[in-house]
C-alpha cells in the first residue's frame, strides 16, 4: 500500500522528471531554471519543482542563485577528470570487498545482469535503446557491488554515480548506438567476471578501472563540440 501522499508524490515525479531532463541535456549546463517554464514543461505547481529543485541542489545538480532562483550546475573538464578518478578508486574498493566478501548467491546474481545486459534486445526506438541498455548496465555493475555487504559505502557510491551522470550521457549517446563499440563493451563486461569468479582481486581491480576511465576521452571530445569545455 502506497502511504505517500499525494503532494509527496508530485514532489517525487518532479525531482525524477527534472533531474532525468538535466542528465540527458534538455536543460543546459549553466541555463537558468525558470520556474515558468518548469509549470508549463511538467504541469506542476510551485511546491513540488521548489522541493525538486532543492534536493537537486543538494545532488550538486542545480545551482541555487541568491534571490535569483536557480540554474543548472557548470560542466568542467576539471570536474569531469576528479569525478571519474574518484569513482574509479571508490569502485576499485568497492570491487576488493566484494570479491572477498561476496558468496555463491552474489556470483549467481552476476552472472544474471551479465546474461541480462548481454542479450539482444528489441527495442522500438533508439531513446528505449538507451534507456534498457543504461538500466540493465547499471544493474550488472550495482551487482557485483552488492558483494561488499557495505550500506554506508553503497550510499556514497550511488551520490557519486548520480554526479558522474551527466558526463556519462555524453558517452552513452555516442556508445550505444555503436554496435563496434557496444561490442567492445561486452568484451569487457565477459572478461571482468571471469576474473571476478576466479576471485583474482588485483587483476580485477585493474580491469575495472580501465573499464570505468574507458568513456573519458569520448566524454571531453563530445564536451569540446558542445562548447562545454
């Protein structure tokens, strides 16, 4: 049973739909947020899109201006390089405990996002390519984190995934249209389990932080047509 209330609800469908349109560039870093144009774009009132927008700020998202209202945060090739060595060596620890960590029930589990995210899938559009291969990536990736059995380091993991978003669609939109690179891709995806299984910790440590530091230069060459950098 639902307890949420409806305002609650509006609250939340605001953040999702606001915070979705930011990641995937339908607002510009920097733009300023018009609370008009918010109305009219989600059909919602002042209430939810001020609370969606103060849980953005919060999510280093939105940028809040004194008395000004509020923008989308800057893009820097700066941010970009510290987010992703930050997520790459919070993954790396993340990875070391998880294989030590993790039991028969946690390699069952990742072997089944592996099969999952590995299979063809038919799909009507290219924006629900997007969408089923991002979410089934992400879920292959969350399951072999699982392992480490840490709530407090899986929180600061998800808070850094969420920053790592935004330049993360860049590689996306120009990766999984790809079949050559999605290829690539699932060459890694098979060759990081089996070192995972083989419970092999450094030489999985390694590979997954090339995997992870594979999009950056994609990254900064989309940011540099884009003017973002």
């Amino acid at each position: 049973m639902d307890t949420t209330s409806p305002r609650q609800n509006l609250g939340i469908s605001a953040y999702r739909w606001l915070k979705q349109d930011i990641i995937r560039g339908a607002f510009q870093p920097g733009e300023k947020l018009l609370m008009s144009r918010l109305k009219e774009r989600y059909d919602l009132g002042v209430g939810p899109l001020r609370e969606a927008l103060s849980q953005l700020v919060a999510e280093r998202l939105v940028v809040a201006i004194s008395q000004r209202g509020y923008r989308v945060a800057p893009m820097s090739l700066a941010e970009l390089a510290d987010l992703y060595d930050a997520r790459a060596e919070l993954e790396g620890l993340v990875l070391r405990l998880a294989i030590e960590r993790g039991d028969d029930a946690w390699e069952a589990g990742v072997l089944a996002r592996a099969h999952t995210l590995a299979k063809v899938m038919e799909v009507n559009s290219p924006d629900e390519l997007l969408d089923v291969w991002d979410a089934r990536h992400k879920a292959f990736h969350t399951a072999i984190a699982s392992g480490c059995r840490s709530p407090h380091l899986l929180q600061v993991r998800e808070g850094l995934f969420d920053q790592v978003e935004r330049y993360r669609h860049l590689w996306l939109r120009a990766t999984v249209f790809s079949e050559r690179a999605l290829a690539r891709k699932r060459e890694e995806h098979t060759a990081l389990v089996e070192v995972i299984l083989a419970r092999d910790v450094e030489r999985a440590a390694e590979m997954m932080r090339e995997h992870l530091m594979t999009p950056v230069p994609i990254i900064i060459e989309a940011m540099q047509r884009q003017g973002l950098a």
